[in-house]
C-alpha cells in the first residue's frame, strides 16, 4: 500500500486514502501540532498529515471537531465491557486500573481475553493483597482487619508472596492508597486524622514499609 502511494506521489496522482478525517483540529502533544489539518490512513495507519485537500474512499467530516491521540487514563476503576464502550465515546483509548488494581492479576486478564473495545492493564494491588490475606469481608475496599489491624509479619511474608506473584502474571505496577488502609504506615496524631469509620482512629504501622524493603531487595 505505502508503496503504491509513493509511486503515485513521484507520478503526480494524488493519491486515494482509505479513509481521510478532513478539516478536524489536529491536537498532537509529542510533536507540540496543534491547528487544522487533514489526515490520510491507509492500512489502518496515518499516511499523511497536511494542509492539502485528500481523497479517500471514506471520508469523515471533522469540521468544529478535535482530532487526538487516543487518550491514556492512569487511574481508572471502571473495567467492565460498558464503561470501556463509554471511554471510547470520551476517546479514551486506554485505562489503567493502577491504584485499587487486584489480588489476582492472572484472573483479571482472563475475564478480558475475549477482547475488548480499548487497551487495558491492571496493577497488582497492595490493598487487594492485603484484604486477601487478611481475610476481610470487602467486597471493593477493606472494611475488617485489613484497615484496621497492622498485618504480623506472617501476613506481611503472605503480602509480599502475592505481590511477587501478581507482578509475574503480567501487572503493570503495584497499587496501593494510603487513604483507604489506615493501618499501612506512620500517621499524624488520632486529633488530627481518622478513618473512613470516625469510631476507628488511626494506628501507626510499619507493614507497608516492611512490603516495600522486602520488594526491593528481591526485584
């Protein structure tokens, strides 16, 4: 196909696109573009960016429109097939579900591998670890033992080992929020912050710290 349009660039014929996306705003951070222009895909991929006029067999009118890079969300919680059809309608290409993200990666691509409308990944969650191996009753986020009670440090091995394990079957990081698990580190005086429950005051913790010295020393 690129070949077929270079010769007929050198012979003086426009070329015919599969597809051109005619006067849209062109929005292209890596290149700091940003005006109106034209574009010419051809095999599924951009040929020519320009001011010229193209022809295309289909044509997209994109006239008062902005035209992108799909965008990327780094911190997305709505993984399912009809909020990944609403991202693409906001032209969200891919979401990330890096801060809650699972207690079982593995489990979490297989629930996707039919394919979905959009990229996705999912990070190996510390909070979703935790809640595991603490057994708390949370369905999305912990409302027992694992807010409230520091982890032993049997737990924290347990932490770790899930950890690890999640970052082989393919997570894209290690989730974690300090606001939604009182018990993971150091924290101001009770006067001044509490929980999500205000019947349950902050309590110092060091297993967080403990998980992460752990994962360093063996990444």
């Amino acid at each position: 196909m690129m070949t077929a349009l270079l010769l007929a660039l050198q012979l003086g014929t426009p070329p015919v696109y599969d597809r051109v996306i005619l006067g849209g705003r062109v929005v292209d951070p890596a290149s700091n573009l940003d005006g109106v222009r034209n574009i010419g895909l051809s095999g599924g991929r951009i040929a020519v960016i320009t001011t010229r006029g193209l022809r295309g067999r289909d044509t997209i009118d994109a006239r008062g429109l902005v035209v992108a890079p799909g965008f990327i969300d780094l911190h997305a919680h709505g993984d399912t097939p009809e909020t990944y059809r609403f991202y693409t309608l906001d032209g969200v290409t891919t979401a990330l579900e890096l801060e809650l993200g699972t207690s079982d990666v593995a489990a979490w691509y297989r629930e996707r591998e039919a394919g979905q409308r959009i990229n996705y990944g999912v990070s190996i969650g510390h909070i979703k670890v935790r809640m595991a191996v603490m057994h708390d009753p949370g369905t999305r986020m912990p409302v027992g033992d694992a807010a409230y009670r520091p982890a032993t440090p049997e737990q924290v091995a347990e932490i770790v080992k899930g950890i690890e394990a999640g970052l082989r079957e393919g997570a894209v990081d290690i989730g974690a929020g300090r606001p939604s698990t009182c018990t993971l580190s150091p924290a101001p005086p009770v006067s001044r912050r509490r929980c999500r429950s205000p019947a349950k005051p902050v309590r110092p913790c060091t297993s967080c710290t403990s998980i992460v010295r752990v994962l360093a020393r063996r990444l």
